[in-house]
C-alpha cells in the first residue's frame, strides 16, 4: 500500500471514450453505506482494464467539502487475476441503464498524472496475465486439437468460449498448459443473483451461454486425459465453468471419467469448482477420485447466502457438511468467496466466515471481486447497505482462522 501525499482526482470519461480527472476535487469511493477518500491506492496494475459506468455520473468532493456529481460518465478498473478489490468506484445514477453489466467495478483515481486503484494484491498473476492468451497462433491450436479430438462437443463449446468470450481457461485446453475448463453440466441446482451464464430476462445480460448439451463420459474423458498427459506435468483440469451449471449434478459421468483419465495418466490435478450443495452428488465425486475443490461462497450467514444463491433443494448447512466430508477424505479445499466491499467485510460476514472455516477445517480461501452492480445487488438481495471494517480486515480474518489467502487454484502437490 502506499501513502497518498497529494489529493487523488476522479476519474471519467466524455462522450469521445476521453479518460479524464477532474482536476481541483478529491476522489471518492464506496463501501456499503460509506462514501471514503481515495486512500491507500495501488498503482494501475498490469492487464487492468479501463470500464466507463453508463448513466452514473462519479461523487467527489470539493475544496469547500461538499461532495457533488461531477460531469461526464464515471470510470472504473477491472482487476487481473491476483489482485482483490478494496473499495467500489462511488456514483450517482443520471439515466441510462437501470442495470449495468456483470463487472468487478473497482474504484479508480488519477494522482500526478497516473492512475491507481483501489486493490490488494494477495496472488501472484504471471500465468493469468493477458499477454499469455488470445495470442496468434491460437486459431491454430485450437484447429489441431479439433483435428486430433473431431467428434468431441466439449472442444467446440471450448473453441466459442475461446474465440467469442476469450475465455482463458478454455484457451488453456488448446495452449495445454495450467488450469484448463472441462464443462460438463448443462442444470443447475441454484439461481444466483450474479450467475455469469443465465440471468432472469428483467435483469442483466448474462455475460456468456450456458451449454446446451450433456456429455458423455467418452467426451469427458479425451478432454481431461489429453490435458492432464501433456508435457506439463502439473496441469489442472476443472469441472465447473461459468459457461455451464452445477457440475456435481453430472457427478455419475464425471466419476467414471475420472476412472478412465486416471487409467490413462497420474499426472496433473483433476478439480470441481461447485456449489456443492448436492450432498451425495458430492460424495461420490469424493470418493470417485476427485483431487481438489473449490467451494463457492457468497456469505456463511444462511439467510444471505440464501437470498444470493437462491438454491433449489438444499441449504448452507448442507454445503458445510460436504465441504467437512471432503476435507475428511483428504481434499484439498479452497473456498472461492465471492466478495463484495462494504458486505463481505461486515462483522457478521467475518465471524460467520471464520466459524465456518473452523469447522470445517477447509484450506484456502480464494477471494473472487463479486461481478455485479451495487445498486442491483443491495435491492435484488434485499439487503440494506451499512458500515463495516474494510477488505483489510476481512482477509486478516482469514489469515488469522489458519487457511491461506489467494485468488485462483493451484495443482495439487
């Protein structure tokens, strides 16, 4: 972190894309029901990107200590992998969308000239780095691995995701290198609020397609042995992709195509990124094999995670349970906590969090930025925003319940 010596300046943008600041006011941002000065920035990082926030005009505050909506249209960062949100850009709404897009808004400001944002790093980022995807030789790649595996609809769902949504996990399957995505289900036993890939019609568009088949265990098998068998002896495959739904719910598909990958090769990690709230589905998988999960959160106080997941079936206590059996059966479990400024951070959300992780002894936790507009989630959740101690805070907690701190899956060692 660094100290801030001089007044940081808003960032926004006019109706050419011109990134602007608003020199003479201080920036702002938000958290809950707070509005803070811009204060222990980071400088920009790398693979950032700039997003302009339509219809909402940024808040600053001027010399006098008013606090105004200034002109033109607010600005805001998303983050690289590696790096968490601290604090949300702070806005007023002037018209446009009522909704904007699913995006991990990030507060922003200017200061001598440069850019820095509200953020921690709290992973390394090398193999995420943009500079390692979409790169030209991948239409090539990805049309040798069609070639070599012709009849196998998982590679064409990977080459839409790679080609249309840039999807870089996908793109992996066709580098065959790290953590590559292995969509299997096309059902889901949860409706949540910021679902990436199926949204109600009268809120936002999803930010990609689900997919509109079941695979078989054939299908399932070539992709993830061909992955794991590579050069690169510690890839990752994963179930669970944010092109489909709950992949727990194809647990009898993925159990014997963990079967046949491990006849095939011991190289790699097989992974599930679940929800997993389907209790027996998830038993299965664990005795099936499985090597690592990583465990969706939103919050450990039922009702809320009730009101974001909208589950169908099951309840947190259910997800508490499989999570302590999969540690039982010597797991390797993360916990991909979808975090939202000024709500996870509350006091509640940290003490529920922490007892959870104490009973069920759960390893990692991976702090994912919540893609969602502020305002839609306080009113579709029904929550009311309020003070609270800060990201800061939340991911001391963490440290200080015993599990590790991180933003994305590692092989299992």
């Amino acid at each position: 972190m660094r100290t801030v010596k001089t007044m940081m300046q808003p960032l926004y943008t006019n109706e050419k894309g011109d990134l602007l600041a608003a020199k003479g006011y201080e920036a702002l941002a938000a958290r809950g029901s707070e509005l803070l000065p811009a204060a222990g920035y980071i400088p920009l990082p790398k693979g950032a990107t700039f997003t302009a926030m339509p219809g909402r005009a940024p808040l600053m505050r001027t010399k006098d200590g008013n606090i105004v909506a200034g002109k033109g249209t607010a600005v805001a960062v998303l983050l690289p992998q590696g790096f968490s949100r601290m604090l949300l850009p702070a806005t007023k709404t002037t018209g446009g969308p009522e909704v904007l897009p699913l995006l991990g808004y990030t507060a922003a400001a200017m200061e001598d000239g440069k850019v820095y944002v509200a953020a921690k790093q709290t992973d390394e980022h090398k193999i995420w780095h943009p500079d390692h995807y979409n790169t030209a030789d991948l239409p090539e790649r990805i049309a040798k691995v069609k070639k070599l595996l012709p009849e196998n609809r998982i590679i064409a769902q990977l080459t839409h995701c790679s080609l249309t949504y840039g999807c870089f996990t996908a793109q992996n399957i066709f580098y065959r290198r790290w953590e590559g995505g292995l969509p299997v289900s096309k059902t889901c036993n949860a409706r949540c609020i910021g679902c990436i890939s199926e949204q109600a019609a009268e809120c936002c568009p999803s930010a990609q397609g689900r997919i509109s088949f079941s695979p078989t265990v054939k299908e399932i098998a070539e992709v993830g042995a061909f992955h794991l068998n590579g050069e690169k002896k510690e890839n990752i495959i994963s179930f669970g992709q944010g092109c489909e739904g709950e992949p727990s719910l194809a647990a009898e598909k993925i159990v014997k195509a963990m079967k046949v990958i491990r006849d095939n090769t011991d190289q790699g990690t097989i992974n599930m990124n679940t929800n997993a709230g389907h209790t027996e589905c998830l038993q299965k998988i664990v005795d099936g094999g499985i090597d690592t999960l990583r465990v969706s959160l939103f919050s450990a106080v039922p009702d809320h995670y009730k009101a974001y997941y909208r589950p169908k079936n099951y309840a947190l206590e259910d997800v508490e349970g499989g999570v302590a059996y999969a540690v039982d059966q010597g797991v390797y479990v993360s916990l991909n906590l979808l975090a939202f400024p000024g709500f996870s951070d509350r006091d509640e959300e940290i003490e529920a969090l922490c007892g959870f992780i104490f009973r069920t002894g759960l390893q990692k936790v991976q702090i994912r930025n919540l893609n969602i507009d502020a305002d839609y989630f306080y009113r579709a959740c029904g929550f009311i925003p309020s003070k609270s101690q800060g990201m800061e805070a939340l991911i001391a907690a963490i440290h200080a319940c015993g599990a590790d701190v991180g933003n994305y899956s590692r092989p299992r060692r």
